[in-house]
C-alpha cells in the first residue's frame, strides 16, 4: 500500500476484504436463505423466532422445576438415613407430603435429576442458537445500508 502510494498513483489502493468479514457475511446470508420462505416478511420471520424462543423459555423452566422437586426429594431421601432425629421426623413428615414411594431410592432419583439435566444442556444449547440467529437477524436488518454493503463486496471479490 505504501508502495502504491508513492508511485502517485492516482487510483485509490484495492482492499480486500478479510476472511472475518465474510465469514460473517456468509453467515447472514446462510441464515436468511434460511428462513425466508416464500411470502413470508421479515417481521413474520422475527416473530416466529421470539415465539419458538418463548416456547424453549417454558421448556426451560419446567425442566428446572422438575429438577429442583427432584432434588428436594433427594435431600427427603438422605436424610431419612440420617443420625440425627429431629432431622429424620422432618425427612418423614416430608416423605409423606411428598407422597413418595417406599420403593424409590437416592440412585433412582440421582438418575432422572441426570436424565432432566441432559434434556436441559440441549434445550440451552437451541435457546442459546436462536437467540443468535434472532440478534444476527435483527441486526442485519437495522442495518439500512446492508445491500449496498452487500453487493460492494461481491463485487470486490
């Protein structure tokens, strides 16, 4: 660039773009061909992503519910083996309102507090990728000179 300059060349030196910026580039396309469907607008396309975030939302909540009740039952469980006697009459007082059953032991609820968990890293893992489609999305479509960006840099490579 330097050497360009200095030959007084009266032609503005080529930048390239760099590999960031297409990657990004290819990014945003990749992801509007995505979800634009036929006669679908933009403001539909943002809608159902907020609603499928709202739906994992829900999903997410409940799963932490369910782990929490299984943990209190856990917690029932041990100290129902407990030493200490006044911590027992409480375990059995919360054994009955639980309304658990005699059968079902620490493994058994270790085991679905591990199961629920899973569930949960793969329903964060999809919350967490729609809302970067929904920011990329958004962005993208705040930004009003982005077909003329657009089109400049195909036309640069």
């Amino acid at each position: 660039m330097i050497r360009q300059l200095t030959n007084d060349s009266r032609v503005i030196p080529y930048r390239r773009p760099t590999v960031k910026s297409l990657q990004e580039k290819i990014t945003e396309i990749n992801l509007f061909i995505e979800l634009t469907e036929a006669d679908k607008k933009y403001q539909d396309i943002k809608d159902e992503l907020v609603k499928e975030i709202a739906e994992i939302d829900i999903k997410l909540n409940q799963i932490n519910e369910k782990i929490a009740n299984l943990n209190k039952m856990a917690e029932v469980l041990i100290n129902l083996k407990s030493e200490d006697v006044s911590s027992r009459k409480l375990a059995r007082y919360d054994f009955l309102k639980l309304n658990l059953p005699e059968s079902i032991t620490v493994e058994q609820v270790s085991e679905e507090i591990r199961a629920f968990q899973e569930e949960l890293n793969h329903y964060l893992y999809e919350y967490e990728n729609l809302i970067k489609n929904l920011e990329m999305f958004v962005k993208v479509l705040n930004d009003k000179d982005f077909d003329k960006k657009f089109s400049i840099e195909i036309l640069l490579e």
